[in-house]
C-alpha cells in the first residue's frame, strides 16, 4: 500500500512509560485486555503455557493471576517487554509477530489483541498464531473491522477529541483495519473456528471515567461487530 506506516513499534516505544497510567493514551487496551481475559479459561493441565502476541506492556498479565498458565510475551518494542516482565509474565521474547520463534504446537492459549490493525498482514499473524496453538487450545482474537463506522469512531473520534484515554493521531491507518471475513477463513483453514462478537464500553462507566470518577471502563458484547470486534475460537 503506498503511504502506508510500518513502524507504529516506535509509537510504542516513546509511549512505554504510560503503560499503567489509567488516564493515558493506553489506557483503553488495559479495558480491552480484561475483557479478553474473561475468554481464558483456568488450566486444563499442569504445566500449560500461553502466549501473548503482541503483548507490549503486559497490561494482560495482572488479569491470567491464579488461572494456572506459564505466561509467554512478544513483541518488539524491548522497553515495552521490560514492563511486560513486571506485571504477570513469567516470560518475554523480542520478535516479529509474523515469524513467532516457537515450535508448531506449544502452546495452550494464544491471544492477539489489538495489533493486527497495525501489521501489513494480519493474517500471517493469524496464521502463525494457530501454528502454535496446541489442538483443543484457544485462540482469542480482538481488532477492528473495516467499516466506515470503524474510520470515524476509532479515528475521527477518538484520535481527535480532547478526552481522557485518547490515542495519539496517527495511531491508526484505516487502511491497516482487518476484514472480518477474511479473519475467520484463515484461523479456519488452519484448525480454528472462530466465533466474532463485539465489544464496546459500557455508557455509564464512560461517562464517569469522562469526569474523573472513574479509572476503568468496562467492554461489554454487542452483536455488531461493525467496530471493535473480538474472536475466540478452539482448535481441532
């Protein structure tokens, strides 16, 4: 795609420092991250590991407490991995989430939340993510889908309005956001099936983070998946 970014790593680096600043331009992954978490069930096994891609600050880790996995992390900004390694990551590794440097088959959760919107091919994401997931284990997906709706609200709204929790401008490319249809054909032409539901905050917890009473707002399904949108799926 000509014009089109491929280092938003360098966004994440410069912004390493808020990764745990409930009222910064991060905070609205650490709302999407516990609600991600909800999809992961406690061990099956003893010694089950899973694996974050992606998993920049560690903002998932505090969330998998007590559910039994040895938690796995990667990503490219090291400055990022460093934090990961201080809230619930047993592990990190520094890497290309399109070329994971794990073996087929090692792990028994693999989650990807909201990086896939900034990859030139998310789908190679997906697709090594199911390489490494174990049959019967989880995949859990969440990204944004290619709809105008999309563009306005997670650009023109959020990228542009003074408020609590607003990204940087330039965040996102538009461009960069992840067909729905094409999601759900890859994880199953490699074992996955995936199920898309999707996510927003809920009014009320907005409102009061908005006005300072508030430091997490929670995501709840929606039927639309018109926006954000999260898929979970297990392997055969």
């Amino acid at each position: 795609m000509p014009g089109i970014r491929s280092d938003f790593i360098t966004d994440y680096d410069s912004l390493a420092d808020a990764w745990w600043d409930p009222r910064g331009p991060l905070a609205p992954l650490g709302w999407i991250a516990r609600a991600r978490a909800a999809h992961v069930p406690r061990a099956a096994r003893e010694g089950a590991w899973l694996l974050d891609v992606a998993c920049g600050g560690g903002l998932f880790g505090p969330h998998l407490t007590g559910k039994g996995y040895q938690v796995v992390g990667v990503d490219l900004s090291a400055r990022s991995l460093r934090e990961a390694l201080g809230h619930g990551f047993d592990t990190v590794a520094q890497a290309d989430i399109g070329r994971l440097p794990f073996a087929d088959a090692s792990f028994d959760v693999v989650t990807a939340g909201q990086c896939l919107e900034h990859v030139l091919d998310p789908f190679r994401v997906v697709e090594e993510a199911c390489r490494v997931l174990r049959p019967g284990g989880i995949l859990i997906v969440d990204t944004i889908a290619t709809t105008v709706l999309a563009r306005v609200l997670a650009i023109g709204v959020a990228e542009n309005l003074p408020l609590p929790g607003k990204p940087p401008r330039g965040t996102h490319d538009h461009r960069l956001f992840v067909d729905r249809r094409r999601l759900v054909a890859t994880a199953h032409a490699h074992g996955v099936a995936l199920r898309l539901t999707g996510l927003r905050p809920h009014v009320r917890d907005g409102l009061r983070y908005l006005v300072g009473r508030r430091e997490e707002v929670r995501m709840i399904p929606t039927r639309s998946t018109g926006v954000l949108y999260m898929g979970v799926g297990r392997k055969c």
